[in-house]
C-alpha cells in the first residue's frame, strides 16, 4: 500500500477535523433540544399545577360565599318560625322549604371541595332548618332565640374560617363560638331522628347557658 504523501495527509487530518467539529455541534445541538425539551416540559407541568390551584381556590371561595348567601334566607325564614305567630310559618313554609332545598343542593354540590368534617357540620345545621320547616311549631321558644342566634354565629364562624384557611390568613384569637352540635338523642322510636337532633341540642344547650351541663 503506497505511503500518503503530506499533502494528502493534511488533507485527510483537516477533513476530519472538520467532520469532527459537525459532530461536536451536532451533539451540542441534541443536547440543547433534550435540556429545553424537559425545560418546557417543567414550565408546563407548573403552569397547569399553578392553574389547577387557582381553579380549585376560586371554586372554594365561591362555593362558600354561594352558601353564606343561601343560609341568610334560612336565617329569616327561622326569625319569623319562632316570632311570627299569626300564619308566621304556615305563610312561609313554602318559600322555606324551597330555600332549604336550594340551600342543601348547593352543599350537596360543593362536598367536594371541603374535608368530611366541614360537610358533616353544614348537615348539622340543615337539621336544624328542616326540623324547623317539618313542624306546625318549631321547637325553639321566643325565649331560646339565643340557640338560634348561636346557631347562625355558628355557621357564620365556620365560613370565616374556611376562607381564612383557603386565604391562607391567620384566625384572630379568641373569636372561635363556644357553640358546638351534639348527638341527637333518640328517646322515643316514634321520634323523628331530625327532631331529636334539634331537641337534643336545645336541651344541651339550656343546661349550658344555666352553668348546669359541660361546657363545649
């Protein structure tokens, strides 16, 4: 096999010296492609992580504020229950019970979104109105208004609160009601387990306001 001469073997070296350097680019160039490839894959992994917090925010904020609106009807409807004696209620019943209802698919909807226990407390207070709206006259007495009003500062707290979480701001101390639901107690079978509910309640809450039962 005859010898290179020089001239041929600097041509050779500077051919592969130049298909060296394509390959060298090439290689940077796939290198680039796979680091902003996984580079996008990351900035779109957390836009729609970002995206998907801020959906499930405004869903919960709205969610709340869609049910404080629906329970002030319910409000109402309970003040002219136990203080509105001539057709106070039977006059009402109707709108009460469509507000109730109304008030019960928004929750029923929004369950969801919320943890168990927070849904278990909004029931609580749907006990109170349909045991309320099942009855010609409602359990709660002109002078146990007070359970109603601890009732609605109930629900009206533990609203708060959620959208204080959600918000992420810190509860102010000493703002948390000292009112909580109990068990409802059944002592007759014939008894509605609603009503019972609503007794059991009242009947706890008569001996915590008399210093006579355990406080909550």
């Amino acid at each position: 096999m005859a010898e290179l001469t020089k001239q041929q073997t600097i041509e050779l070296e500077h051919q592969l010296q130049v298909r060296r350097i394509w390959l060298e680019k090439a290689l940077i160039g796939v290198i680039i492609f796979v680091i902003g490839f996984f580079a996008n894959r990351m900035i779109e992994s957390h836009k729609s992580g970002l995206a998907d917090k801020s959906f499930l925010f405004e869903s919960r904020v709205n969610a709340l504020l869609e049910m404080r609106r629906s329970y002030d009807n319910l409000s109402t409807h309970l003040h002219f229950s136990v203080f509105e004696k001539e057709g106070g209620l039977s006059a009402r019943r109707d709108r009460y019970l469509a507000d109730l209802i109304e008030f019960t698919k928004h929750a029923n909807q929004h369950a969801f979104l919320f943890p168990r226990r927070f849904g278990e407390s909004i029931n609580h207070h749907v006990w109170v109105h349909q045991a309320t709206v099942e009855r010609e006259e409602t359990l709660i007495k002109q002078d146990q208004w007070g359970f109603a009003v601890d009732v609605f500062q109930h629900f009206d707290e533990m609203t708060r609160t959620k959208l204080d979480d959600i918000a992420g701001d810190t509860a102010v101390p000493g703002t948390r009601s000292r009112f909580r639901f109990h068990a409802a107690k059944v002592s007759d079978p014939d008894e509605d387990v609603v009503q019972a509910f609503l007794r059991t309640n009242l009947e706890k809450w008569e001996r915590r306001i008399s210093g006579q039962g355990e406080k909550p």
